[in-house]
C-alpha cells in the first residue's frame, strides 16, 4: 500500500524555466508534508516542508502547495538551475501515528542548461 | 544546525557475519530515530522507529530478529544486520528526530559477499 506517491519517475527542463514535481497520498491522517533532494549513496537533505494548516509555503525559488481536498502537493523550483538535477522525494507524517516520515519514490529531476 | 552522524558510510562483509551501522544525533537530542533501506532507484522504505529506552516497532514485513536495532541513549541508535546474505545489500538511513525536525545521517552502503 503506497500512502505516498510520485507517479513522474523523471522530468527534465531546460535551465531558468519553472520545475514541478508533484506527489500525491492517500492517508487523511498525514498533517505535515516535506521536500527532500537526494544524490545517490548520501541521505536526502531537506529542502521545504508544509503544514497541513497551510495551503503553501516558500522559501527563495522553492514554493510547496499543498491541496488537502485533492490530497496533492507539488513542488516549483523558478528558476531551475543545472544545480538542481537530482533525485525529489516527497515525505508524509502524521503526528498522530508516530511521527514516522512515509517517502514517495522520488522523481529524477534533469536541468540543462 | 542539527547534525546526524552515520557511521560506517560503507561495509563489505561476508555472508553469515552481523554488521552494525551507528547513528548519532551530534549537538541536539533525539528521542525518536527512524531506520531506512533504499533500494538502487526506489524509495526510502521505513523498516523501524527507535525510541530511546524501549524496543523499536518494526514496519510489516521487517524482521526484527535479523535487523537489531538499540537505541540506549538521547543520542545514539544502532542497526545490527544479523547473520547478513547477499539480499541484505542495501543503503541504509537513518533519521533522528529533534524540535528542529527530522535530520538525516548520510547513509551507510552495505555489500554483503
């Protein structure tokens, strides 16, 4: 049973336009959502998270939107830079069932420049 | 801000012996530590939640028995790979915790042989 999930496996686009990566889930419970980027054979590094309380949250070119009725979040990175390729894995936790992060399976982001 | 620290980063061992993989939370404590395994292009699967001083709780489908894990202090949980095979090569994450979120160690690449 995948709660979360990111059915893109990769996307590419071209430097200084917009990227959006999007991830969806499936437990009503989850009220706390996070972006991670990961490079292979290191641990994620967090880029942007958002409360179930909140609608969106930004922080310089990253933006998370967060649409509870759809049970949707997407991540937008403007601009992409070649500096973004990595992999983006979506994460989910609910307070209520231990706090435990449940990952989607990560969705390869390719910039050129 | 918050570090975790894994250690070993990488383990080759042979098939039948227990390797044991440290996470330690460097400036912050953790009272809950989470133990990942990806696989080569998949997700971060969530095998067990650690809380200090008393047994982890294993995801379905982990076998408690083989993956040890101890969690005797604020900043320290162990996975111990017990009587390791080939199947159990893997890259292993750890996460703690704190009241800043959730860090992650950078992970430890196991080859059994």
């Amino acid at each position: 049973d995948q709660q979360v999930k990111q059915n893109s496996p990769s996307l590419s686009v071209q430097e200084g336009r917009i990227s959006i990566l999007n991830c969806d889930y499936t437990n009503s419970m989850f009220d706390y959502f996070l972006w991670y980027k990961k490079y292979p054979a290191e641990g994620p590094t967090f880029l942007i998270s958002i409360s179930s309380i909140k609608d969106k949250n930004e922080d310089g070119r990253f933006t998370v939107f967060l649409n509870k009725s759809a049970k949707h979040l997407s991540l937008h990175i403007v601009p992409s830079q070649p500096g973004d390729s990595a992999v983006y894995f979506c994460a989910a936790s609910a307070l209520g069932q231990g706090g435990k992060l449940i990952f989607g399976q990560g969705t390869e982001l390719s910039v050129k420049p | 801000g918050a570090v975790v620290s894994q250690h070993p980063s990488w383990v080759i061992c042979k098939s039948g012996t227990s390797v044991k993989i440290e996470c330690r939370s460097l400036d912050f404590q953790a009272t809950t530590m989470f133990w990942y395994r990806q696989f080569p292009k998949q997700s971060l699967m969530l095998m067990a939640t650690s809380n200090e001083g008393s047994k982890a709780t294993y995801e379905q489908g982990v076998e408690k028995d083989k993956f040890l894990i101890n969690h005797a202090s604020l900043t320290l949980s162990t996975l111990t790979v017990t009587s390791a095979h080939p199947e159990d090569s893997s890259f292993y994450i750890c996460s703690a915790r704190g009241s800043d979120g959730y860090t992650f160690g950078s992970g430890t690449r196991l080859t059994v042989v």
